[in-house]
C-alpha cells in the first residue's frame, strides 16, 4: 500500500514537472524574442525586453540628470547640455547578435533557472563634451565659490576688516568624477563631489589698493572725468599705475623737475636769493620764481635754454615724455622748439587733452620724486646718472622745501596732520588738477600721483577735490591699515579755510598797525609782486 502512495506521487509530482516545463516552455517561447537573462547594455539589465523597450530604458537611465554636490549644495545638469550623446543603435546591434548566438536549450535553460550561464554585457558607447561639462563646473563654482578675501577698509568703523579664508573649485580635479557620473546607469551613482580648494585669507597688497583706487576714479568718470594714477612703495619698489602713462600737462607740478636741476646746477649751497625763489616756487607756487631759477639751470639769463637743458637731462633720466618746450607765462620763439614729441603724447588713444608747451606722464612724475627720495637716503639714479653733481643733502633739501607747501591740500587732506607731505599740486589750465607728492607715514614712505582731468568744459573743484582727497585717504589707510586715518576731508578743508582766513586777516591787521606808526627813520616801504600761478 506504501509503495503504491509512492508511485502515485512520484506520478503527480511528474505530471506537475512536466506540466512546469511545458508552461515554461510556452512562456519562453513568448519571449524567445526578446532579450535573454543575464544580459545587460551599458550596464543597463534589458532581461525580457524587447529592443524597443531596452532603447526606452536606456535613453531614460541615461537622460537622468547627474548631481554635482558643492560642499551640502547639489547642483542637476542635464546630460544633454554637455553634449551627452549614446551610439544606441551600435550597442543595440550588438546585443541582438550576441541573443541569438544562444542554442534554445541553453536559453530555456537560464529561463527557468533565472541564472545566466554566460553573461553577455555589452559596453557603453557614448561620447561628451569636456570643455562644456568643465563650463558647468565652473557655472556652480562662480554661484557657490567663496573665494578669500583681502582685507578691506570699513569706512564707517574705521579700521580694517581682516582678511577672510576662503574655497574655491579645482576644475580640472573635479572633471573626473563628473565625468564618470555621466556614464553611471544606477541614479544613485549618478553624482560627483567637487573638489574644492582651501585659501587662506589674501594679505593686503597693490591690487587691493588698485581696485579700491578704481572705483573712487569711476565717480570721476560718472562726472565725466578720467584719472591718471601712479604709486610707489618706496620700501619695496612696487608700483601701482592707473593711466599713468599717457602724456599730461606738466601745470605747475613740472616745477619738481626744476627744483631737481636747480640744485643740480648749483656748485654750493644756495644764496638767500636763490632760496627766496626756491620757496615762492615750492610754497607760492610762483611761475616768475620758477623762470627765474630757470636761469641758474642755464648758467645764464635764459629760461628758454634753462627748459632745454631741463628736457635733456628728463631724457638721460630715462623720463622720456616730461618735457619743457616752453617756459611759464612765456611764448613760442621761432629759435625754440615749441613742443616735443613722445611715446606718452604719440598715442591715438589719450582720454587726456595735454599742454603742448610742457609734458609729463604720472608715471614720469612719480619716478622723479622716487629718484629725490633714493638720492636723499644716499642712493638710486640720481647720484648714478649725476655722480658730483647732486648729492643726498641737496636731494633732502628739496624734500623738505616741497613739506612747506600747505597750500595745496589734494594729497595733504587724505592724510593726518601730522604727517610729513613733501609734494608739488598743478591746475591752470581749467582742465586738470593733480598734485604729486612723497608722503613719509608711520606705515612706510610712498609716492603718490594724482591727476583728475575733464576733456571738454571746465573741470570743477567742488566734484574733482573731492575725489583726489579719497585717492590720497585710500592711498594712506593701504599703507596704515592697522591706524587708517577716517577724517572727513571736507570738514578738514573747512577748518583749515577758516583757521587761514583768520590768519590772513590777523597779518592784515598787523601789516595796517605798521602802516599807521610812521618808520622811526622815515624810510618807505615797497611791496613785492610776485607772480603766482598753481
């Protein structure tokens, strides 16, 4: 009786396996057309697909966005947009090949064992375009970057913020990992981490300065107004040029070269003569001052051949766009050249209407007063160019001729006080003003240069002054950032208007006393008239 409960399993247990494999056999053969178990394209399970379906699988696996991840931040980019292109028709082909290398008995087989014996994996074939997908990276790092900072003026605490560390993108070592994202088919893999680069925070230097000095010259230029910028660190040489060399009016601030070759000319210190025209030139700014020592540059009572010899000895220097063809207050003669021609004012492109008599560039400028402060400390090319013919004290002496004058207040009025501004300021022409100037501050000694220019009109103090004090302030707080100096140069103006009218009335009631009490000796009094010009 055992036995037979036996067979009679054993039967039905047949009768079901058959059955099994016969309803396996009518399923297969339903799908006998479509793709086998086990195989994959471009790693994409296409198992029971038909070739139509395995292309609308794959074009959506791999039309996914890939995320690009910033830190927290994630970013989608679109396959498409970096040129993302499938040659899905290959891959296709290749499949179907490989499908029907397979004997019917070896793919039932892996049908109803849902195993594959033989794996077949065709390969991705797909293309991109790097430069567009490093433009994507770079679109996320200029959105998400934090670039470290320089340190920057607060003008309404007054004090230097601090530098600040920073990140930014490595480009090029995050390609990479975007690239590989692009070709994963799993969304989860799909994605790359940027890497990103630590900064420390960037330490003061001239571009901090040049950007800060640019904007303070766009007002200028919102006024309709250009610029003409040069600086120097005289500590270190470094030099900052904003227009600096296009060809200017050398005003009265070319009266630095003539101190320069006065003091060259002079085999001896200067006689009271000789000084008295040194300070109406330096602090009263006296074109009749600056002629007359034109003649003691000539050797002789000549000031156009006194401007010759200036403009030569500019030229040994190596400051070849300052020129003087023709002295102050003086006119063209048929015997003289009445203007030079100079890499500064052969330009076609100069924002700036120059004086044709007399030419210098800030660059120029601010050369020269670097060769008076190196020749005062016993150096630079002053004393190479002119060995015995100027010496260190002749170079300080005209530092400190040039910290008498009080009375042009550009440079002077963006620094404090007290300290030491040796400079020379220009207008005249209705066109420009500028000063130039060697500024000695607790932070480190510098030359400062500034010109503010309007082409067509009249330039005007109340908008041009202004500005040049906030180039002058700027200049100073760079070089004292741990003490920046945040006086209101307009009240400063005010106050130093007001204590020199006072001043003057002071003298006038003085000079007016003298006139009412007769001279004991009954001798006259004469005025001097000296002709003053900036």
């Amino acid at each position: 009786m055992l036995k037979k409960l036996q067979r009679f399993l054993l039967l039905i247990l047949l009768i079901f396996g058959v059955l099994f494999l016969l309803y396996q056999g009518f399923l297969y053969s339903l799908q006998r057309d479509k793709y086998p178990t086990g195989m994959t394209i471009a790693g994409v399970d296409v198992a029971g697909l038909t070739r139509d379906e395995a292309a609308a699988r794959i074009t959506e696996q791999f039309s996914a966005p890939i995320y690009l991840y910033h830190q927290e931040e994630r970013v989608p980019v679109n396959p498409q947009d970096v040129g993302f292109m499938m040659d899905l028709e290959t891959m296709l082909d290749e499949a179907d090949t490989a499908k029907g290398d397979k004997s019917f008995e070896q793919g039932f087989a892996e049908f109803v064992l849902q195993r594959p014996f033989d794996p077949v994996n065709i390969k991705l074939i797909a293309g991109h375009d790097k430069e567009a997908l490093a433009a994507q990276i770079q679109n996320v790092a200029d959105f998400l970057d934090k670039p470290a900072s320089a340190p920057q003026l607060m003008v309404g605490a007054g004090t230097y913020e601090p530098g600040q560390p920073g990140y930014v993108t490595d480009i090029e070592a995050s390609l990479p990992a975007a690239e590989m994202a692009l070709y994963q088919p799993d969304p989860g893999d799909r994605t790359a981490q940027l890497v990103l680069v630590d900064q420390d925070p960037i330490p003061l230097n001239m571009d901090v300065l040049e950007s800060q000095l640019r904007r303070e010259l766009q007002k200028a230029e919102d006024q309709g107004m250009v610029g003409s910028v040069f600086i120097m660190d005289l500590q270190t040489g470094e030099e900052l040029s904003i227009n600096g060399d296009y060809a200017l009016s050398g005003l009265s601030i070319l009266k630095i070269a003539i101190f320069e070759e006065a003091y060259r000319a002079l085999d001896e210190p200067p006689n009271d003569y000789v000084k008295g025209l040194f300070y109406d030139t330096a602090v009263k700014s006296s074109n009749f001052g600056a002629n007359l020592l034109l003649h003691v540059i000539a050797g002789e009572e000549n000031t156009y051949e006194g401007a010759a010899v200036l403009t030569e000895s500019m030229q040994r220097l190596g400051l070849v766009n300052t020129f003087m063809a023709i002295p102050y207050d003086a006119i063209e003669v048929s015997t003289r050249p009445s203007t030079y021609s100079t890499p500064a004012n052969s330009r076609p492109d100069s924002p700036f209407v120059a004086d044709t008599a007399r030419q210098t560039t800030a660059e120029d400028i601010g050369t020269l007063l670097s060769m008076i402060y190196y020749c005062s400390k016993g150096g630079g090319a002053l004393l190479a160019v002119y060995p015995g013919e100027i010496t260190p004290e002749e170079c300080q002496a005209i530092i400190d001729l040039m910290a008498q004058n009080i009375e042009g207040n550009l440079i002077r009025l963006g620094v404090p006080e007290d300290v030491t501004v040796s400079h020379k300021h220009g207008w005249g022409d209705n066109l420009t003003h500028g000063d130039a100037g060697i500024v000695l501050s607790p932070g480190g000694d510098y030359v400062i240069v500034t010109y503010l220019h309007q082409p067509t009109g009249f330039i005007v103090s109340e908008y041009s002054f202004p500005i040049l004090w906030e180039l002058s302030r700027l200049t100073y707080n760079y070089f004292n950032f741990e003490n920046p100096y945040m006086e209101d140069a307009q009240v400063r103006a005010q106050r130093e208007a007001e204590a020199r009218e006072a001043r003057l009335a002071a003298e006038e009631a003085e000079a007016a006393g003298a006139e009412a009490t007769p001279p004991a000796d009954g001798a006259g009094q004469t005025e001097s008239n000296t002709e003053q010009s900036p």
